[in-house]
C-alpha cells in the first residue's frame, strides 16, 4: 500500500511561525508565509452555513465486498471494520460471507478489529463480504454527547504522546510545533496554534494517491505540506503530541452527504470507493478529546469551487475553518485509531495505519488504492 508519493528536494526548506489567538477569540486569517498565500481579494458570495451539533444517533450498515480476480497460490484479505466506541460512536456487530476461511481477528495490540480471509490456491473466484451497523452523530466544540467530559487515564493520555514510525516527536517535528505555539500558554491555546500552524501552511494536493501517507518528517524537511487527509491531519497530530499534547489520528469513511451542502465533505453511500477519510482528536483538559480536522478545512479551500481559494475566511471556507475546530458532521465512520498496524498472518510490511481494504498473494500485496484493479466495492445503508 505504501507508495513513493514525494520526491526529496535538495536541503531543508525554511517554514514559518504564525502568530494565533486564544481558542475563544475570533477566528485568525492565514498566515502570510503559507504556501498558498496570495493577494487574493475575498470575493462577496452567499453566507454558507455548517453548524454539526449533536442530537439523533444515525445508524448506518457499512458493506465492504471484494472479488478477487487472479488468484495465484494463498490469498489473505483483510478488512477494516469498525473499532470504536466513545462518545459519538458506537461500534455494533457485524456479519460476513465468504467462500475462504474467513474469520474476525484482532491485532491484539491496538484493538483494530477486522474481518481476515485466506484462500487456498484452489478456490475458484475468492470473494468475501463484511456489513458492519455503527451508530454516529454530530459533534461540536461546545459540548459532549453526554454533557460531561469522560475521564482518561494518565497511561491512555500517555499512550497518545509517543511516537510512531510515521510521526516522530522530536528534530524537526518538535522544533516546528514550538514555533507554531510560540506565545500559547494553555493546552488550549495550543491546540488552537497548531491547528492555525496547518491550515495556513498546508494545502490539499490532488495528484498525491489515496488518502497520502502521512510521512510527517519528510513533509517537514521538504518543505512540501502539500497533501490529503492522512498527511495533514497526522502532521496535526505528531506536532501536538510533539509538545506533550495528547492526539490521534481516527481512520475511518465517509458515508453519506453533508447536510449543509458541501459536496466535498460528502459521500454516496451507493459507491463509497475512495471515501476514506482520516480525521483527528487532541485533548484538552477539562474539555476532554476534542475533534479536530484541519484536512478537510484545506479541502474545501482547495476543491470546494473551481477557485482555488486561498483564505480561510472565504465565506465558503469560513464556516468549515470555524467549526472543524472542536466539532465533525457524523456523515462519517471510524474504522480505528492505529499506527503501525501488524496484519495478523501477513507476509507484508506493518501498515502505518489500517483504513483500506487490504490482501496479498503469491505476487506480494495488492495496490489498495485502486479499488478497480484490486477490486473491492463499499457501500452504506442509512437505517
């Protein structure tokens, strides 16, 4: 699934510091020194609106179907199905068929459960089929689903300090996040600072594969912040933690339209191929594991219209800037919160995170970010 998506640039690029207002304070426009900063005027348009707020559970069956058209020797597939439970989502059972050997396992480390098939050379056209029900709702800055902040103890907050193989805490990593929170002295307004550090140094970048890879260091020593989810938001996460704040990535699917319209925050739950979408947490005392997802702010500045749009206070973006900032619509499933996933039986490489559908055979791995050569279809059912 790895793929070699960047290619090093000569030396270290400089990046820049941004100045940011507390978590309360009105919203702060893009830093200068972004990447797509420009002189660009704010065009007049029509106020948008994007307001989650928690309310009604949705319940949605999540199906994930794959046909394996050449079989050569053993074939293993291995399927993410939801792992999380919380406050704003409820993971329930799920079913499946196969004519393989097909099984739920666990990677018994990080509690990322998944359907796991294996097929002998002599099955004919290997399939497998998986249909989760998971629960969601929305989620704001201002409240929990319960109204109360649910306790964590110190080894969980720990656990989501460290680094991984993809985020590491220290060099270049921790010496940007001390520049982005330079003046914040709450965990609040740190989060807040880093938050601000992405959307204006980032960008969403089309032509890189499936979600990206989120290979923070080489984005930092590059220099190119351009990306998807699974690099934005993981650059998110290792600078909070970089600086003792406890984060985490939570992999997952889009699997309906937004409510309020945006079409690049939606999903057809008829086909779902390339719906995956990472998004973030950070914690905040007192406030608890907040939802954060700068990525999507960066993708709707870039793919919402057919400008480019180079200010978060665009009154399209605005909105979205504001409220991805402690909140998420609950349009979306989540599959885990796992870095550096082992497969149980694999011959492959650990995986960075687990969010596609995943097999191997006597060829090495298949390319999970193309649904039609591999072939795997997911759907959703709102019920």
């Amino acid at each position: 699934m790895t793929t070699d998506r960047r290619t090093l640039l000569q030396g270290v690029a400089a990046w820049a510091t941004l100045s940011c207002s507390p978590w309360a304070a009105a919203q702060t426009a893009a830093a200068a020194t972004s990447p797509q900063a420009s002189s660009q005027a704010i065009p007049q348009a029509a106020t948008r609106t994007f307001d989650p707020q928690p309310g009604a559970w949705r319940t949605f069956e999540v199906t994930t179907r794959v046909d394996i058209l050449k079989a050569d020797g053993v074939t293993r597939v291995w399927l993410p199905v939801p792992s999380v439970n919380t406050e704003w989502q409820q993971s329930g059972v799920s079913s499946f068929s196969s004519n393989g050997n097909a099984r739920m396992r666990s990677d018994s480390l990080q509690g990322v459960q998944m359907l796991y098939a294996e097929f002998s050379a002599q099955v004919e056209k290997p399939f497998v089929e998986v249909t989760s029900r998971v629960q969601t709702h929305n989620r704001a800055a201002s409240t929990s689903a319960t109204g109360a902040v649910p306790a964590q103890d110190a080894a969980t907050l720990k656990y989501f300090t460290r680094p991984t193989q993809l985020l590491p805490t220290d060099g270049i990593v921790r010496e940007t996040a001390q520049k982005a929170i330079a003046g914040a002295t709450t965990d609040a307004d740190k989060v807040r600072a880093i938050y601000d550090w992405i959307v204006a140094n980032a960008w969403r970048e089309p032509k890189v594969r499936g979600c990206g890879e989120g290979d923070i260091k080489t984005m930092l020593e590059t220099g190119n912040l351009g990306g998807k989810c699974a690099d934005i938001n993981a650059l998110f996460v290792g600078l909070c933690r970089s600086v003792g704040i406890p984060a985490r990535d939570v992999y997952g699917l889009r699997l309906a339209p937004s409510a309020f319209g945006y079409k690049e925050l939606s999903g057809n739950p008829a086909n779902l191929k390339g719906a995956q979408h990472c998004r973030a947490e950070a914690y905040v005392k007192g406030r608890g594991w907040m939802a954060m997802d700068p990525a999507d702010v960066a993708k709707v500045m870039r793919l919402e219209t057919p400008e480019w749009i180079k200010s978060p206070q665009h009154p399209v973006v605005q909105p979205v800037y504001q409220k991805l900032l402690g909140g998420w619509e609950g349009n979306w499933v989540a599959w885990n919160m796992a870095h550096d996933v082992t497969l149980p039986q694999s011959r492959g490489d650990r995986l960075g995170f687990f969010m596609y559908p995943v097999a191997e055979n006597n060829e090495g791995r298949f390319d999970s970010y193309s649904p039609d050569d591999f072939k795997y279809q997911i759907s959703a059912r709102e019920i």
